[in-house]
C-alpha cells in the first residue's frame, strides 16, 4: 500500500482573497486526498465550523466523489473572515486557507420595513435557471418578503420536494431561502417553483434546471475496452502547452485616474502571439509598502483597466498584473511605482475677508459626489407580484411591463429562450421600452406559437443583478 502524506488541491482554481456581495450564494470547495483517506474540518477564524442543520444558513457535505463543500446561504458581513480546511490521517496533515470578504451595498430589503403592517408575500431575489454537469451540485436561492413573514414550498415539476437524502431545503432567516442537490442527476432536470404564501396572499418564482452528461461519464477506464481513440483533445484531454502560456505586460500597471476613495489602474495590453491566441483575462496583485506580502486584488478582468476600492488614505501600495488564458497563468509584471491616496483638500479660510474660500477644485467635488451617492448604492431587484404565466391570442398584442430598482440605474436586457432579443432590426415584431431606469416594457405585435417560450429580463449594475422569468403560451379565443 502506498503511505503518503495527506494534501489538499483545489477542484478550480480557488485565489487566496474571494469577494462576494451581501445576500449571495458562497459555495468553498477543496479536494482533499491521502492513504488512509483523511477525515477534513471546516475552520472560520480558527474555530470549527459545523453544518447548522435546515433552518440555518451554512451547509457542510461531502460529494460521492470525494469533494467537499461549504455552502453559505445569504452571506451577510458577520461571515467575513479567514476561512480553511484542514485534512489529517495517521501520518500527517494538509490545509488549505482563503479570507472573504462581503461588499455592503445597501440592501433592497431594507424598503421593506412597513411598520409592523402585514402585506402579502414577494420575491426580492427571483430563481435563476441553472445547467449543471451530472452529479455536480445546484443550488437554487431567492429573498423572500413579506408580513407575517412567509413559509416557502419547494416543487419540482409540479410535484411538492421533501428534503432527505442528497436534497436540503435551508430557510436561513432574513427571508433567504435555499434549494440544493448534493448530487445532481438527470432526474432531477425540469421546472422548479418556490411558493411563498402568508395569511395576506402568495407568490412564486421559477427556475428551470438543464443537466448534461459528459460524454467520458460513459467510458469506463477499466482496460475492458481501448480507450485510446477518446484520449485527445476532442475529449478534454490536452498536452501540456508552454508555448501558447500568455506573456505578461511589458510594463507595470500606471494610475489612471483618482477619485477621493478609489483609483483607476490601467495598463498595457499582453502581446498576442500569431497566428492566434485565447482569450486572455488579467489577475491584479496589491501590496502595502513597505515591502508586505502580494496579495490577490481581482481576478478575471477582461479588459486593460480595474478600479481599485477601500484604499486606506496616506498609505503607499504597489500593484502588478498577470495574464491568463486556457493554457495557464503567466509571471507577474513590473510593479506599478508606489502610489498613495491622498485626503481630499479642505475649503480655506481667507483672514483678510473674514469667509471661506469655496472648495472648487474639480477632483474633490467629484469625489465628495461619489462618497456620498454610494451610501445610497442597491443591487437591482424586480418589484413583487409579476406574474409568471402569461397567455396572449394569436395575433394580438403581447405586452409585458416591469418595475425595477437599484442605485445607479441598472443596464436592462431582454432573452427569449435564452437569446438576446432582437429590437434593432426593422422587421422585429419586438419592441423594449425603459423609462427612467425604472420601468421596462416588452411589447410583442402580431403573437404567433413562434413567439410561445420562457421570457427572461435581466437587471445588473455594479452592486448586482437580478432576473425575472415569464412563461407565455398560446390562449386560445372562445366563440
């Protein structure tokens, strides 16, 4: 029997700083293998973590192929902090560290707080449709409001779920509600609603689940058959190739702008090399001077340019960049030369004239606007009560109207069966309509079982996004 040391690799790459928003969906997962097998703990801040059973907001499992999980529902602030997991068997032990941290927009839940006063049932944070692998694990959440606070049902494919086995419902407080499969199969693919009803009314939301079976899941690697016809890259399976690895910036990244609390980096492109190259995104790396450790700033950034935030003023940092593609990651570029982000500057008092001298310089106005107008930041979210089935006759009018709220405005976009719709061309029988970044209305002449399908609108801005999904089907006239 082979005896070795136990160690921890990642299933993706997991970067030593992750970032998530108030009220989303964490999900931490660690491959952890070693002979004998390894028992592995969850830790937060050097105390174990333990699952919190249905009605909490943490879910820790182990998947049937070893892989193990941690799922925070509704992340809040109080689950900011330095998070790992720890491997151990007879002959040693492995671990495996990452810190998260929470950014605090303010949340749109907090329009919700009538005074006491009931009102029925609404979907703040709708379903999203998800496609998994087989055997990976889904979660479906959404932000529940109302007064008495709702109960949530869960159904799939019409059919009411009972949690047990590889399926968990979590109702974690705060009116976050949570769906998920251990271990997802193709059974478990179809339509899946949430109901939420009070003494005041209902609501739902749904979401459809498409799972697909890779083709190796097939094959059976046992040597009963010749499995060298699939070893290519057809399949998954590449050589390891240096040569097409990305380069890094010739240069290191320069300041391009600063506005009171945050600065703008940029810098030059990767050199891409002929014939063709992948698609190349780009990780920053920050390090406060003097001369402290890098660390990961952001990852998977498509273009030249990132906004740096939560800077500490009169402090000095550093910052370089490394390309990535499907290949691999390149070395770090030159540094930047050290920056510091300083104090805006404050009005003066003139002693000849006995007043204040306005504060005009346009950096500083800039930058107060904008400390200002992020207390007043929100992630989008549809109004509650839309409802989600629709029936248009042939050959009538379709017309879908939708409230939205978030600071700054969000970008509105419409799908149909997944496909951007399309509104330019001027034989579209589709037309979008938004006013005011807080209404949207779709409008469909001249309906047709062409036009039959799930609706999709998206709502996103720099604090989140948000989804809501409508049905139409074809109703039918009566003579």
């Amino acid at each position: 029997m082979d005896n070795r040391e136990p160690f921890s690799e990642t299933c993706f790459q997991i970067y030593s700083l992750m970032k998530s928003k108030k009220g989303n969906v964490i999900e931490m997962i660690v491959c952890a293998t070693g002979i004998p097998t390894p028992t592995v703990k969850w830790y937060k801040d050097g105390q174990e973590i333990i699952g919190d059973g249905p009605d909490g907001k943490r879910v820790i499992f182990t998947d049937e192929r070893g892989i193990h999980h941690l799922v925070i529902v509704n992340a809040s602030p109080d689950d900011e902090g330095d998070y790992s997991l720890e491997a151990t068997n007879k002959l040693g032990s492995a671990k495996t560290e990452g810190s998260l941290n929470i950014i605090r927009p303010r949340h749109a839940a907090d329009k919700d707080d009538r005074g006491g006063m009931p009102f029925p049932p609404g979907f703040v944070r709708q379903l999203k449709n998800k496609h998994v692998f087989n055997h990976m694990p889904t979660i479906f959440d959404c932000l529940v409001v109302g007064y008495p606070a709702p109960e949530v049902e869960w159904f799939h494919n019409g059919k009411k779920i009972i949690p047990g086995g590889r399926i968990k419902i979590q109702s974690c407080g705060g009116g976050s509600h949570a769906l998920i499969i251990l271990d997802t199969t193709l059974e478990d693919a179809g339509e899946y609603v949430a109901i939420a009803k009070n003494s005041h009314g209902s609501a739902s939301s749904s979401a459809v689940l498409d799972v697909t079976v890779p083709f190796l899941d097939n094959i059976k690697f046992n040597g009963e058959i010749d499995v060298t016809p699939y070893l290519t890259e057809e399949y998954g399976f590449k050589k390891l190739n240096t040569a097409s690895l990305p380069t890094p910036p010739d240069r290191g990244p320069f300041i391009k702008e600063v506005t009171g609390h945050y600065l703008t980096l940029s810098w030059i492109p990767t050199k891409r090399a002929p014939p063709r190259y992948p698609q190349v995104t780009y990780v920053i790396e920050i390090r406060e001077l003097p001369e402290k450790e890098w660390t990961l700033l952001d990852y998977n950034i498509p273009e030249p340019v990132c906004k740096v935030r939560n800077l500490e003023l009169g402090k000095s940092y550093q910052f370089r960049v490394r390309a990535e593609n499907i290949y691999g990651i390149s070395d770090p570029s030159p540094a930047s030369p050290p920056s510091r982000l300083m104090a805006p500057p404050q009005p003066v008092f003139d002693r000849r004239t006995n007043k204040v001298i306005p504060l005009l310089d346009p950096y500083a106005e800039k930058a107060l606007d904008l400390r200002y107008s992020e207390q007043y930041a929100c992630a989008p979210w549809f109004a509650p009560g839309v409802v989600e089935k629709r029936y248009c006759a042939e050959n009538d009018t379709l017309t879908i109207i939708l409230n939205v709220s978030g600071f700054p405005d969000p970008d509105i976009k419409w799908k149909f069966r997944g496909w951007d719709i399309d509104t330019s061309s001027p034989t579209s029988k589709c037309k979008v309509y938004t006013y005011g970044g807080t209404e949207t209305t779709l409008a469909i002449t001249g309906f047709s079982k062409e036009n039959v399908g799930q609706y999709q609108c998206f709502a996103k801005n720099e604090y989140g996004d948000a989804q809501q999904n409508i049905l139409v089907d074809l109703a039918s006239k009566n003579f």
